[in-house]
C-alpha cells in the first residue's frame, strides 16, 4: 500500500486586504457616528447660548435692582445721587459709566459700573464690572482708578455698554445725567453684531 500525502493549503488575508477591510470599517463608522457627533456639538452649542443668556439676564436686571435701593436724593450732601458719563471708544464702541449710591443686600457705598478693558499697565479679565465704593460720592468716582480685582464681573461677553436714563420731570431719555434716581433706565448691550435692549422703571420715592 502507498501512503499519499495530502498538503492542505488554507487561505489567508493579504495585508493589503486587512487594510481595505479596516479602511472600509472606518469609513462605515465615520459615516454612522457623524450625525451624532453633529448633535452633540449643537447641544453644547445650545446649553453656551442659553448660559449666556442666562448671564445676560442677570446682568440687565441687576444694575435696576441696585438702583431700586437707592434713595431718590442723596441725602446729606450738596451733589447728584445718580451721575451718567457718556464715553466712547475707538472703533464706535459705547463705554458709559454709572455712579449711584445703594445699600442693596446691606452693602451700602456708591455703586460704579462700567466696561474694563486689558491695556498697558491694566490686567485683567474684560467685561462690564460693578465696583462697591462705600467712602465716596456719586460725583467723585475716579473711573480710571477703578481696578478689576477689587470689583464683580456681571458680564464678560459685552463689548459696547450704553446707559440712558429717563429722569422724573422729562420725557426724553438722557445720555448723560447728574441728578435724582430717575424713573427710568435703558441698557443697551452689544455682543458683535447683536444687540440687546433692557428697559426697567424705578419707584418714585
């Protein structure tokens, strides 16, 4: 009897054939996974938008609620409870300045809000401020003394801030103003190209 050898010959994947299957594979999950990755991008896009509007929010209804625990005269002294400086910067960007005393959360002193820009010699983060100054006048408020560290950011997004306010015995808005609380404020922030418009009403006494 002959003994016959049979060699058994088993197939196996070129490299190159590994390649294209891996390529094909990454191709087919690319394809599957980008409409989540698009989704996940838009929501995180969606929660940045609504906490800016939340810091938004904040910002325009807290400059009126410190100026509704403000006396309507500054009581004791000869100068204006309220002074608005009307201030621009290069480019067109508005860059007002409020002063006003306020005892709002039992923290009484002279409230002074106004935009902080980085320059020579200026750090810090920019973005409108609001500094407590419990030693001085609405009138004497030294704005360019007026560091970052020692205030409160209410809003770091704004790059223009417009003040205009409505005093009792007129009905025209004023851009600049030395006088009594008034009886009404209008804020007007600009992030690029958008703008936003808070109007807020003060009580008479």
């Amino acid at each position: 009897m002959t003994n016959v050898s049979v060699r058994v010959r088993r197939k196996a994947f070129t490299l190159i054939e590994v390649f294209v299957v891996v390529a094909l594979f990454g191709i087919i999950a690319a394809v599957a996974l980008a409409p989540a990755v698009a989704v996940v991008r838009r929501f995180e896009d969606v929660r940045a938008e609504e906490a800016r509007e939340q810091r938004m929010t904040y910002f325009l209804r807290r400059i009126p609620d410190e100026l509704r625990a403000s006396p309507k005269e500054f009581v004791g002294e000869k100068e204006p409870a309220v002074v608005l400086v009307r201030k621009d910067v290069l480019g067109g960007g508005a860059d007002d300045r409020l002063a006003f005393w306020s005892d709002r959360g039992g923290e009484p002193g002279v409230r002074a809000v106004r935009r902080f820009l980085p320059s020579a010699g200026k750090i810090g983060e920019p973005g409108v401020y609001l500094w407590i100054l419990p030693f001085l006048t609405p009138g004497s408020v030294n704005w360019d003394m007026l560091e970052p560290e020692k205030g409160k950011l209410l809003f770091s997004e704004a790059e223009s801030l417009r003040f205009a306010l409505l005093p009792f015995d007129q009905n025209e808005w004023s851009d600049e103003y030395k006088g009594n609380r008034p009886r009404g404020i209008r804020i007007t922030v600009k992030i690029g190209e958008e703008g936003f418009v808070h109007e807020d009403w003060l009580p008479p006494q």
